[in-house]
C-alpha cells in the first residue's frame, strides 16, 4: 500500500522582518524553520481539541473558590496581587 503524498505549500513574498521573526522563534523553541510555521499554523487556526470535561470541572472548582458577590475592591486587589 503506498502512502498518501503530504501537503505542502509554497508562501511568496514573504515580509523579510517577518521571515527574521520566525526564524529568532524558532531557534528559541528549538525548532526548524518548518516546524515552527507549522505550530503557528496550528495556534492560528484553533488545531487544539478543548477537552470539554476538563474545562467545565476546572470552572466548577474556580466556582467553589468564590462564594456570592465579588466586591469592585476584591476585584481590583486580586489584579493586583496577580502583578507582583
């Protein structure tokens, strides 16, 4: 059984900063060139299945964590402790 032909494709003209840019994420992700625009490919179009289970037991635990009405205050000293 032979095996289907990968797909590929060729970009023109592709912005030199742009090129730079890729090439600086790839060497620190330790990835080539390819791979790297493959992952941001992916990324870009939403590739990564959401486990929907896994999502909704995380927001049911955050749940538990606050109870009632969150005050303006609470809000704001949270985003702060979240800075430091």
């Amino acid at each position: 059984m032979r095996a289907l032909p990968v797909p590929s494709i060729t970009i023109k003209n592709l912005p030199p900063d742009l090129h730079r840019r890729l090439r600086l994420r790839a060497e620190r992700s330790g990835r080539s060139l390819n791979r790297e625009i493959i992952a941001c490919l992916l990324e870009a179009a939403g590739a990564e299945r959401v486990d929907a289970r896994a999502l909704l037991a995380e927001a049911r635990s955050l749940r538990r964590l606050v109870r009632g009405p969150v005050s303006d205050a609470e809000v704001t000293a949270a985003k702060r402790e979240g800075r430091r």
